[in-house]
C-alpha cells in the first residue's frame, strides 16, 4: 500500500526497513481509509520512515522497544536544524510528535505493541479501592471519565494517610487524621475543591457503610457551599438561535454537519454527548422517529423526527464520509472519525460569536437550557421535560421553572402603592 503514496523503489525500500518496516504498509493503508489527503499522508508517513531510521541507529529492532524516552530523542534530534527558527518550532514539533503517536496508536490497534497500562493501584489500598471503584460503577451508575477523576481524587487521599490506609489503621482512623489531611490537602491541592470535596465525603460514606471505618467521618469535610436553584438557567431567545441557524454555511460539508447538529439539540434539548452518540441505527425513517439514547442514568426516549431536523440530516448524510463508524456525525477532516462533545461544544460557541450571541458561559449546554424554559412556556409537563432531558429526578428539572414567566406573573404579589 505504501505505492499509494510512493513511486519510487528507493523510497520504498527505505521504508520497508529496520524494527517498523514491516508495518508501514499497513499504516499507509489505514491512512487511505482514513481520508488523508496526498499532501498529510505523505508528511506523516515521511516522518514516520525518519522516526523508522533513529530507531535503526539507535540498535532497536522490535518496536515493543519503543518508548518515550526515544520518542523524545528522535523530536530534539529531528528538529536540531530549526533551533533558529523559534517561531515554527513549536508547531514543528506538535506535528512530528502526531505523526509518530499516530504511528504508535496503528501499531497498538493490530495488536504489535501493548496498550499503555493504567497505573496499577499500590497494594497497601487496593483493598479498599478496587471495590469501591465497583460500586461507583454497578451501584451509582457512574461513567467511565467519572470514575477516573474519583479513582485519582480518592488515591491522593489514601496516599496522603499513609500506612493509615491499611484495614486495621483504616478502622481506628480518627477523626483528627482526616482534619490534619484535609487542611493540608485542600490549601495545596489544585482541584476543584468543590468536586473534591464531594468525591471524598462520598468515599468516606462508603468506608463507614462498609465497616472499613468504625464511624463516619464524611462531616469532617467541610462542604463547597451551593445553593439548591440558586441561580438562574441561561437559556436563548428565539430569534437568538434563529440568528445562530443563519450564520451556519449551508454549502460546505461541515455546515451540513454543523447545521444538522445543532438543530438536532434545539429541537430536543439534548446534551452534546448524546448528539454525537447517534447512531445511524437510532434513526427510524420509516416511522419518523429517533432514539435518544440514555445518559448519566437517564432513560431513554423515543421522540418524533420533525420534518426541519429529518431534511437537515438528510442534506448532510449525502455527503457524510464513508467509514465503518456507526455514530452519524463524522469529522470532515482526516482522520475520519466520530465527532466528540469537546468539538460540539467549541461548534455552537464559534457560532454564537458569529451570529453577536454572547451569554454568560455560552456552549451546547445553552441549547439545552433553552430548550426547556421554551418547552415550559408552552405549558409541557414537567414529567415529559425531564424524561427528554434524561433527568433521573424531577427536582433537577425544577430549576427551569424559575424561567416560566408566565407562570411567574400568576403569582407575583401586587407591588405596594407608595404613600
């Protein structure tokens, strides 16, 4: 497959050499199918036979020898002759190191070099971690990106304890240990103390739930305050979206794409995730229905596939590219893969400026605010907000009600004449 990309046998022979020679054939072809353009895959692959040539200087013949350390070599080696020309030595750089890490990622898809482990749990806790990893996944229904950022929080804390994270300390752990930490922790920690806050009281629950403590100490952390319907849901005029719609391109692939994206989260108020989740499958033409799948431990929903978000759909699968993914939208550039919230989210907030929309924190999460305070103005219930919404309680979904102005206006108490 590298004859896609080269033609002359000199070129190829260098390639087909040294410790990934007998893998770039394979690369080059994924880079087919992934919709590099001539010029992009000729650059990595051109960096990658680079990177294939320090490896062979360097004695290393199998590439489960790879490592960092010779990854970063070969980076200060590649660009000794741009020190002079600071300004594009960054960029140089971030485009050599993509080159090879996409290299690195082929070679661990087919199973030619190992997936780079997750860092074990120490010994002295894994005792009481593993299971309560398990029970934010079986019991809380928490999402693997939750899990991770509680499993790094809850670690800290452990470590922190030091030989007190063993059972027999763990039971007699006193209260003043867990003040004494915390008020060293939280002065040098640079988390969200309001997250970190809740993840360790939920973790010192659990320990007392589960007898690995002899009492609870979750009210020894002290708690980020934050007020139930405090603040008010920031949602969008009418005309406001309306003005975003417009400034979409209707004549490039990406606008059809974008276009489609957005009005899809209009129309239903559904979260970035759930728009990029999509799949082909969750589209039912027949019965003009779509599936918005659950999340965050919501239930899943069956809506009607109005006629605006079906035709924007449409005008985009026509030129949406060819791959094996299932999920609708796809990004236009190589490679071709599925779209993630990050991107939407950067989407809707490029458009927002572009259309002279400037809200408070504006992202795809806007759409979805204003989605229900406009559902609510049209006197839908409240039950059927939050069963789109994907909201496990109706408590979450009240906050829109401090929106419903109509609703508002009913009760307001007459203000008092002056005398």
């Amino acid at each position: 497959m590298l004859e896609y990309w080269y033609k002359e046998r000199r070129t190829l022979a260098d390639f087909r050499r040294g410790p990934l020679g007998p893998h770039m054939d394979g690369f080059a072809a994924q880079l087919k199918r992934m919709g590099y353009s001539s010029g992009s895959g000729v650059s990595i692959l051109g960096k990658c036979c680079l990177f294939n040539s320090f490896l062979i200087e360097k004695g290393v013949v199998d590439c489960e020898e790879i490592n960092d350390s010779l990854i970063s070599g070969f980076l200060d080696s590649y660009l000794e002759n741009y020190r002079s020309l600071k300004p594009c030595n960054c960029k140089k750089r971030s485009e050599t190191e993509y080159a090879v890490r996409r290299l690195l990622s082929y070679l661990r898809e087919t199973g030619f070099m190992k997936d780079a482990e997750e860092p074990a749990i120490p010994e002295q806790y894994r005792w009481v971690l593993e299971p309560y990893l398990r029970y934010l996944e079986k019991e809380c229904c928490s999402v693997e990106k939750t899990i991770q950022r509680k499993r790094v929080m809850v670690s800290v804390f452990l470590e922190g304890l030091g030989k007190s994270a063993s059972p027999a300390q763990m039971k007699a752990l006193s209260a003043e240990a867990v003040e004494q930490y915390l008020l060293r922790h939280f002065k040098e920690s640079l988390e969200n103390r309001r997250s970190l806050s809740s993840t360790l009281r939920c973790f010192l629950r659990y320990c007392a739930d589960r007898k690995v403590t002899a009492c609870d100490l979750s009210s020894m952390v002290p708690a980020v305050p934050s007020y139930r319907l405090a603040s008010l849901p920031r949602g969008m005029e009418d005309s406001a979206l309306q003005r975003m719609l417009n400034a979409v391109p209707k004549d490039t692939p990406a606008g059809l794409r974008d276009y489609a994206v957005m009005l899809l989260m209009m129309a239903y108020g559904i979260r970035a995730i759930s728009a990029v989740k999509l799949l082909l499958e969750d589209i039912n033409w027949t019965s003009s229905t779509v599936r918005i799948r659950a999340r965050k431990g919501g239930k899943e929903v069956v809506v009607p596939l109005l006629d605006a978000v079906g035709e924007a759909i449409l005008r985009y699968l026509k030129i949406r590219p060819e791959t094996v993914h299932r999920e609708v939208f796809m990004t236009v550039r190589a490679p071709v893969v599925p779209l993630n919230g990050g991107q939407v989210s950067v989407m809707v907030r490029k458009y927002m400026l572009g259309a002279g929309v400037h809200p408070h924190r504006g992202g795809s999460h806007t759409l979805r605010h204003s989605w229900a305070i406009r559902a609510l103005a049209h006197d839908a219930p409240i039950k059927a907000i939050a069963d789109v919404l994907g909201h496990r309680c109706l408590n979450t979904t009240f906050i829109y009600a401090k929106a419903d102005l109509k609703m508002l206006r009913q009760v307001a108490m007459p203000w008092p004449e002056g005398r």
